[in-house]
C-alpha cells in the first residue's frame, strides 16, 4: 500500500478513535479526550483505570474481556509512541496502519456491547480491498503457505513425522485422514498451519527462505513473528467468510495488507525459482475453485463445532479429540489448549467467532474442573518445567511474563535459553509505573538486570536504551520515579556495546539540537540592518517568494509547527498588502524587508529561550541519569 493511502487510513482511524473516546469517556465519568490524537485517548483511558482501579474493570464496562482490554491499550501505546513519526518514517506508518485498524476492530466489539454507541467505522476502500475479493485474497495466502511447507519438505513422509512432533497424533491422523492423496497439508486448519509454519525450530532452516527479502514483514519483532501473528489474526475473518458474513470496512483493509505482505515476497521467490506455485495463479483461479474453498471451510468449521459438543467427555478423550498441543508434552491445560489452538484467534473477535463464546466458556469449566486433579510431571529441564506449567515455549510467552512479573517464569524461560529482546524490559519498567508498583514486575527486572546473557536487540534496532532513558526521565520528572528501577534497567539496556552506541546517538542528536537552537537564536535575533543585507544579497528574490507564498493571514499552518521565521514571514504578508496583489515597488519591499527583520527577532525572542531550556534540561536530564546508572564517570 502506498504511503499516502497509508496515512489516509491512519488519519480516519484516528478520527474513528476519537469520536469513540468521546463517547467512551462519558460512559467511564472521566473528562473527554482534550485533542483528536491517539495520545490524548490513551491519557482518557488512563484517568478511566485510576477511576475504576484497573484496566480489567475499563474492559468489563466496555465489553471487552481481559485479553482485549491488554491488547487495547498495548495497540494504543504503539499509536501515541508513533505518532509524530508518521510523515517521516515509512516503517512506523505502515505499523500504525495495521495497529489502528486492529484498535478499530476492537472498538466495533465495543459497538456490539453497547448499541447506544454510534460512531461510523468508515474507510475510503482501495479497489483491490472490495468485499467480493476478500474470498480470493484468503484463499490465496491459505494455499500459499501450504504449498511454501509442502515444497520445503518434499517428503511427505518426513512432514508427517515432524507434524507428530509439532501437534498432536490423534490431530496428525484425522489431518491425514481428511487428506487429499498425495497432499497431506490440505486437510490442514489455518491455526495447524500456522504453528507448524512459524515453528521456532523449522523456520530459519525451511521457510524463511521463501520471504527473503520480506522488508514489509517486520510488524513484530522479526518476520517469523509478524507471519504468525497475521495468521493468527486471520482467524477470525476466514471464519466470517465461511459463514457468508460481511467483513466490515477494517477487516477488508487488514486483510489487503496482510495478502500484499505475504504475497509480494512468495512472488519474488516465484520468479526466481524458489517457489515452484505461482502466487497470482491462486489468486486468479476460476469461480469454481473459490466456491470450493468456502465449501471447504465450511465443512472444517461444522467438524469443529461437533468436537466443541463433545469437550464434556473424559480428559483422556479430550486429549485424543482436541489434542492441539506436542505430543510429547503433559500441559495441565490439555483439554483448553486444544481448543483454544482449533478456535486460534476468533474468541479474541467475539463477533467472528463461529461458535458461542458462553458454550465455550462452560466447556472449558467443565474441563477445568476435570483436570484440577491430574497429577503433573517435575522435571529439572526449564523447557519441560513451564510445559508442565502449560506455558508454550516461546519468545512472545517470555515477552507477557516479563511485562506482568510473573517471575518464575521468566526464570525458567531464561534458564532454558529463550532469547528476549531489549524493549520487553522497558515495557516492564513503564508497566511498573502506569499500572501500580507490582513487586513482581520489580522483582523481574532486579533478576533480568542480573541474568542479561540472553538479551537481544532484534534486526540491528537499537532504540531501546533511548526509551529506556526517556521512561525513567518521565516519571523523574513527574515526581514519581524509582532511581533503582531506572538505574537497572537503563544500565542493562545501555551498558552493551549496541544500547551505548545508542546512547551515544540520543546524547548527539540532542547536543546537535541545542547548538542548532543557540545558532538560530543568534541569527534570527541579530541587528536589522545586518538580517537585512544578508537577505538583499540576491536582490531579495528569496525573501520575497518567500513572504509572498506565506499566505495571506498571520496565524500559523495548524498542521506544521511554526517558527519564528514562518510567523514573522506570514504578519509581513498581512500587513503589506502589495505581497497579495503581487505589486511590489522596490522602495515599498525595502521597507517590507526591515519590518519582517524585526519581527523576526522579536518572535526569536519569544519563542526560542524556552525551547533552548528545555532541550538543556533534556540533556542535562540524560546526562544525570547516565551517571546514575553507571553508564558515564
């Protein structure tokens, strides 16, 4: 997707947001968003926690269950912490893109609760996203990401094997049972596919071949992660297509841009000869062949429904009808496990969701209950252990147990090996500030800034020490900062050889801002007769253009930031008619020019000592916490 289709839908998702704070802010009693920007929404939804004690509460007045409330507020972070890169940053557009329109999915989850709500979740549509492709586009990444499994085995017999290893048997036989000869993957679910696709240990040395390069894939932390997650959240519209149901206006743009990312590096492995399917050929084929996929899913999704009916049967049944989960592993979960992993992401879509979320409820009671009593395996090996837990291993389960504090699990993740990337520590410490001083997120961080061998920084990003830094300066600034909190995790962050090279990028660019302040200061505040010179060198053709194309009214552009040349530019402009009329004498511009001069230098002095304050105190900020840190001598 273009850019600027981009920042057109991000803009309209902000509106949509807004116009649903409004409504929000009055059902949670706390004052209306004070500005549109997503910022200013997260801050309403924060007076609504500290109101109500707990964003759990927030969800349950809103409709929304824990898992939701969590992703809601995470999506809106990444939205304020992106949000003045959006003109510049192609990257952190595309990634406000997916976010806002994730957020607004979950905002008509919001509209379903509570029907009083009326704002519109309208986009303007591309062509390629109208309603009648959707089936196409599903389609298309479905089979694509079969065949991408099925060529890099080869052998379907060693696939096979591997499967056993990934799901469980009783799951492998009724997939090789539904099976079409010859191609056992096409009796493969979505969700199957996707933990068999984005399984740790199989994709570096089989698939990721096929999406190099994917610069677009890089909405997680790396494109194994960002494949899984849009799978993931495929879901749930595979599942409203399967029931004829229409796909609102977020949906079909969330699934145009989940197919162009897919897509688009399958095609170049296509026509290098990496990949034997031609992508565009799925996407092309006849009418008869997309009927028959609907029909298919159809069918897969009543087969589900039926083993749903039966989850009040015997753990060991349950174990061998549902038994999404390694064969080899005794999760106390099994029975919920197993249906959570064939449901995947539509209970997280409530409005997708092809089976009631109250019979599910209860079903996984009942197996609750059933395996309250299921004596579990103790085990020295960490992996095995949070097995045992029911805890998957994987890098985004170590990610919420750090950012929640759950400490004994992030000791056997990190015991066992897991990797854990830089940004997962400054959740935590911003985690700790917003949402009570949880001695387990304390206690998490003290043992990760001990036990730091196994931290990353993903894909050459280094940022992180940066916000490190400027979470800890926040809360000192508000009064309310922890120095021993701030000191462990900026030390962990910024001590290696990438979070000091950081560092010392953040320290330059602000030493850079605040000589580039004082030097402007200088300039624009000195004497009239020498601003004048300096701009009659070329006859005033430059100071001219650009008074005269300043507009005709003093008041600043609202979308860009004034300055003190741009507000002395635009009253030159409305006091000097002649600049409108394009009717200029030289001795009426002579004048002009002096008088634009001197508002220059009183807007300068104005406007550019509490800019220079601020940046010195921002350094200085930096600089004192990099001492206390250890980080400087």
């Amino acid at each position: 997707m273009n850019n600027q289709l981009a920042l057109t839908i991000v803009n309209r998702s902000r509106e949509i947001v807004a116009n649903a704070h409004s409504q929000i802010s009055e059902r949670l009693a706390v004052p209306h968003p004070d500005n549109d920007s997503f910022t200013a929404g997260f801050r309403m939804l924060d007076q609504g926690r500290i109101k109500h004690t707990s964003w759990k509460n927030v969800g349950e007045m809103l409709g929304l269950n824990a898992a939701q409330i969590k992703n809601y507020v995470d999506l809106l972070r990444v939205l304020s912490g992106r949000e003045a890169e959006l003109g510049s940053d192609p990257l952190a557009l595309n990634k406000c893109m997916i976010a806002g329109l994730q957020l607004v999915n979950l905002l008509e989850l919001v509209q379903e609760a509570h029907p009083e709500f009326s704002w519109e979740s309208v986009y303007p549509l591309p062509q390629e996203a109208r309603e009648g492709n959707a089936v196409r586009q599903m389609r298309a990444i479905e089979l694509l990401i079969r065949e991408v499994v099925d060529e890099a085995w080869a052998d379907q017999h060693k696939l096979i094997s591997r499967m056993r290893e990934i799901l469980n048997d009783a799951v492998v036989d009724r997939i090789v049972k539904n099976a079409e000869k010859g191609n056992v993957l096409s009796g493969t679910l979505l969700e199957q596919l996707r933990l068999i696709l984005a399984d740790k240990e199989d994709f570096p040395g089989y698939y990721h071949r096929y999406f190099d390069p994917a610069p677009a894939l890089n909405y997680a932390s790396g494109t194994r992660e960002t494949l899984s997650l849009f799978l993931q959240d495929l879901n749930h519209i595979r599942n409203k297509i399967a029931h004829h149901k229409r796909l609102s206006e977020a949906e079909r743009l969330l699934l145009n841009e989940y197919f162009d990312q897919v897509i688009e590096p399958l095609r170049a492995a296509y026509r290098e000869g990496r990949l034997k399917t031609d992508p565009d050929a799925l996407y092309d084929a006849p009418a008869e062949a997309i009927e028959r996929y609907q029909q298919q899913v159809e069918k897969q999704l009543a087969e589900i429904g039926d083993e749903l009916k039966r989850t009040g049967q015997t753990v060991k049944e349950i174990r061998e009808d549902t038994g999404i989960l390694r064969r080899k592993s005794s999760w106390i979960l099994a029975g919920i496990v197993g249906i959570a992993a064939i449901t995947g992401a539509t209970l997280h879509f409530s409005g997708g969701s092809f089976v009631n979320t109250e019979i599910i409820k209860d079903k996984v009671s009942d197996v609750q209950d059933k395996l309250g009593n299921v004596k579990q395996e103790t085990s020295s090996d960490p992996r095995k252990e949070l097995a045992n837990m029911g805890v998957q291993w994987d890098q985004g389960e170590m990610e919420q147990a750090i950012r929640r504090g759950d400490l004994r699990t992030v000791q056997l993740f990190n015991e066992g090996g897991m990797s854990w990337h830089s940004n997962f520590l400054v959740a935590a410490l911003d985690e700790w500030y917003t949402e009570g001083h949880n001695p387990g997120r304390a206690a998490t961080i003290d043992y990760l800034s001990q036990h730091a061998n196994n931290l990353i920084y993903l894909n050459g990003y280094s940022g992180t020490c940066g916000y490190a830094m400027d979470t800890a300066i926040k809360h000192n600034k508000k009064g309310d900062g922890n120095t021993d909190l701030n000191n462990k995790v900026v030390g962990t962050l910024c001590k290696t050889d990438t979070g000091l090279a950081d560092f010392k990028v953040k320290r330059q660019k602000l030493s850079d801002e605040l000589e580039k302040l004082k030097a402007d200061y200088r300039h624009d505040t000195q004497p009239v007769d020498v601003c004048f010179r300096e701009n009659m060198q070329d006859d005033g053709n430059r100071i001219y253009s650009h008074i005269h194309g300043s507009g005709a009214s003093p008041s600043a552009n609202y979308y860009v930031k004034p300055t003190a040349d741009s507000r002395a530019a635009g009253v030159t402009n409305y006091k000097f008619k002649e600049y409108q009329d394009d009717r200029m004498s030289v001795p009426r511009f002579k004048e002009s020019l002096k008088y634009y001069c001197q508002q220059l230098a009183s807007f300068a002095k104005e406007m550019y000592p509490p800019e220079i304050a601020k940046t010195e105190e921002e350094l200085k900020s930096v600089d004192d916490i990099a001492v206390s840190s250890g980080l400087k001598g």
